[in-house]
C-alpha cells in the first residue's frame, strides 16, 4: 500500500497535508526503485528485486560487518586453538607438531594486531575486505586441521564457523565464494598425510568410508547452517527496515502535530509588537482624524491591525482551549476521523455502531492507532468494488472495530503471511509510485503496539471480500497516552 497515497491525507487537516504527502511521495519514490514489491491481496507474485530500505537510507554501510567485531571474535578462536593445543601437549600429552600448529597461531594472532593497530575500532569492513578476512581465517583454520589428522581431527566441523559469519553479515555472491573455498579445504583435509594425535605407540586411523560420512556431514553442515543464517540475518533486516520505516511515518505526523503549538508560540511572539502597532495607529487617528488626506489611510491602518489581532487570539485560543478537547477522543469521534478522508474515492463506507454510543470508551488521542486504522481503511477501499463496512462494538471487557470490503479478498496462500513487511497487497502490474509492502507491515506493528490483536481473513457470509479484525481490552483503548 503507497505511504504517500490516500491515507497521508488524514494526518493533519489543511494545506500541510498536501505538502506532507508530497515530501513522503517522493521519498517513496526514491525507494520504490530499492526494494522488491511482494504478493498481496490478489497473490501475484513480485517481478523485481533490489537493496533493502535500509541500502536505500544509509547506503551499502549499512551492510558492512564492523572490523571490531571480527577481531574480537579472532582472539577468541586464538584463545580457543590455543588452549585446546596445550591441553593436548600437556596434559593428556599426545605427540602433535606443536612448532607448526604455535605458528598458525601467532599468524593469526598477527592479523590481529595489525588490524587493531591500522585500523580504527569503528572502521566498517566492505564485502571484499571482509571476505578476504574471512577466507583467511578459514585457510588458518583449515591449515591447523591438515597438520592434525584432517578430517578425523574431532574439531574439523569448525571450519564451518568463517562461513556462517559471511552468510549471516555478507552479500551473498561474497559468502557462495568463501563457501566453495571452505568445501574446497574441506576435500584437501581428506587426504591429510598426517594422524589425529593420540597415545604414543597407538595409531588412529579413519576408513575412507568413514571420511567421506565425515566430509558429507561438514558439508550438509555448513550448507544447512549458511542457509539458516543467512535467511535468519535477511529477515531480520527487512524487519529493522520496514520498522525504520514505521518510525518514520509516526515521526512525520508527530511533526506536523507540533505545528498547531509552533502557531500558538507565533501568536505570541507576534502580540507585542501588534499591540504596539495598535497603540501607534490610536494616536495617529486622533491627531489626524481632522486631516482629509490622512484621516482613510489611518482608519484603515487602524482597522488592519484590529484584524491582525483578532487572527492572532483565534490561533492563541485554538491552542488553549481546544487542546484538550482534541487530546481527548470518544470511540466514535476516532472512527469518523479515520474513515472520513476514504469517502471521496467513489467507494460507499459504510459505519455500522452495534452498541449505544452513551457507554463507549473514550481515551487518549493515539497517532499509531489512527494511522494503524487507516491504513487498513485505505487497503480495503483500494480493493473494494463498491462498498466497505466498519463496524465498531464495544463491552464492558473490549472494544472490537471489524472492516470488510466487498473485493477480491485475500489469496488463500498467502493468508498465513499477510502482515509481513515488503509484502504489498497491490498488483505488481500496478505503476503507482510507493507500492513496497509496507503499508499492512506498518498498521499491524502499530495497532500491536498499542495492545491489539488483529485477524487478517476472508468474509465468511458467502460474500467475495476480505475482513479484518482489530480487538483490544477496553482498558487498554481507555488508556492511550501516545499522540
């Protein structure tokens, strides 16, 4: 659903909202390039792919694995290699290449320090850089295995770790290399000349049969454990995305609601020198109120400035008095003001009020409630043929708003997904500018926030259409301090 399409126009009466709605078109323009559109109420599939949100508002460094974090991890493995190498050596004091494996160590060790030592703790590593790191890691990793036995060495499914990092923090054409490299060394571990350290005098050999279950299980390993970090790590940042942008849509109406304060504090400011003016103007008419060639331009300069204040104690008064007023919200008045923008698109609303209005709830005037609401207002218009029905009961115990329209309805395989970001319930044939699968993503974090539970489904009477249930306990509708 576009951000920037009908339900903007409910954020703030008057002229700002069409400037708003401007400033967010064009910020969607910018990122409808950015990001793919996904399936929505009729289930077509997406055609194009892109960045994230998040590529489109902070650039590619948002992506960039941050080299402290990988250093530390480093001397954690360097602490870790070292520790199992002299618990070998010392104390269950098997024969092993000790000098080679205090090497490969201090290598890594080395790498270290010479990052820590060139490079700043902030420094954000490209995908190139990290990947050559990476590949590193793994080579020293793999090299300390060859040297101990290859793949009968008990700790060889640790290879898999450089490989998990990059698929969980890196494009995925950098970490589809590191993986061929790992599997790569993997092979060669195979056929390492060297035994697995044991008792002296005894020799622990592996089977070729057995080394190749070995080599199979690190390599559903690695592949199976790449995937899931990597599906885990994407999904994760389409959240923080399209949250990112929940924010920012909340931070746009709670900017625009400071403006009636900023005319208030205008209003005042500007009675000083008004009054003064007003002062000047009284004296100028009763000294020239005898002179033909002053007495209009004085009268009329007078009356000016009367005006001038008049406007001014209006926006002072529009403050002060109905501040409170507007703070203050019955159930009936929030549904009318969230529905009423939707009524001239040529689609019937219909408001259905099935409990008398003398016992509904009122609270607190909440901006992620309204924008929840009419946002899903705005879906079922889009898609409606002719009519949409909001209907609003409230008890003792909860307050329940249902909307349904009379459209195509949702496709029943993606039922279970509604709600997701980047998943639109547009059209993808459908040019609009904004279409990123934001719009149900943002009204159900909002409304969820704010203590509901919603029920995304198909009209059950028999009628073609999709219904959407929003509950919440009376209680928490009554207490919505947010604005």
């Amino acid at each position: 659903m576009p951000l920037q399409s009908k339900g903007v126009f409910w954020l703030k009466k008057g002229p700002l909202r069409q400037e708003a709605a401007k400033d967010m078109a064009a910020a969607t323009d910018d990122l409808r390039a950015t990001h793919a559109t996904g399936t929505g109420q009729n289930g077509h599939e997406p055609e194009t792919s892109g960045a994230s949100l998040r590529h489109a508002q902070f650039g590619s460094s948002s992506r960039h694995l941050r080299l402290q974090t990988l250093v530390r991890l480093r001397w954690l493995a360097v602490a870790g290699q070292t520790a199992t190498v002299l618990a070998v050596a010392l104390i269950l004091q098997f024969p092993l290449p000790l000098m080679e494996a205090a090497i490969l160590i201090a290598a890594l060790a080395a790498a270290n320090l010479m990052l820590a030592a060139w490079f700043p703790a902030t420094h954000r590593l490209g995908p190139h850089s990290a990947a050559a790191l990476l590949g590193f890691d793994l080579l020293q990793m793999a090299s300390l295995l060859f040297i101990t036995g290859g793949l009968a060495n008990p700790f060889a499914p640790l290879i898999c770790v450089p490989v998990i990092i990059s698929f969980a923090s890196q494009p995925i054409r950098h970490s589809v290399l590191l993986i061929l490299f790992a599997l790569a060394c993997t092979t060669v571990l195979a056929f390492s000349p060297y035994d697995v350290p044991w008792h002296a005098g005894e020799m622990l050999r592996m089977q070729p049969v057995m080394q190749l279950g070995v080599w199979c299980s690190i390599a559903s390993m690695m592949s199976f454990a790449a995937f899931y970090a990597y599906k885990v790590s994407h999904e994760a940042t389409l959240l923080a995305d399209a949250l990112a942008a929940t924010e920012l849509v909340l931070e746009r109406e709670k900017h625009l609601s400071q403006l009636d304060g900023l005319a208030a504090a205008a209003a005042h400011e500007l009675g000083t020198p008004l009054a003064t003016i007003s002062v000047v103007a009284k004296e100028m008419e009763r000294e020239l109120q005898h002179d033909d060639r002053f007495r209009e331009d004085v009268l009329l300069l007078r009356s000016q400035s009367e005006r001038c204040r008049d406007i001014l104690r209006r926006l002072t008064s529009l403050s002060a008095d109905s501040d409170e007023h507007l703070r203050r919200l019955p159930l009936s008045s929030m549904i009318e003001e969230v529905v009423a923008p939707h009524r001239q698109f040529g689609i019937e609303i219909e408001v259905v009020e099935r409990d008398d209005r003398t016992t509904e709830p009122v609270g607190s005037r909440n901006a992620a409630v309204l924008y929840g609401l009419g946002n899903l207002i705005e879906n079922a218009v889009d898609y409606a043929r002719s009519k949409v029905r909001v209907s609003v009961a409230h008890g003792a115990s909860r307050v329940a708003i249902t909307i349904e329209d009379d459209g195509p309805g949702y496709a029943p395989d993606i039922l279970s997904r509604i709600g997701e970001p980047y998943m639109t319930s547009r059209p993808s044939e459908d040019a609009r500018a904004g279409g990123l699968g934001l719009g149900l993503f943002i009204a159900k974090t909002l409304l969820e926030r704010s203590g509901a539970a919603i029920r995304f489904g198909n009209r059950a009477d028999g009628e073609p259409g999709a219904r959407i249930d929003v509950e919440w306990p009376r209680r928490a509708m009554e207490s919505h301090e947010r604005t």
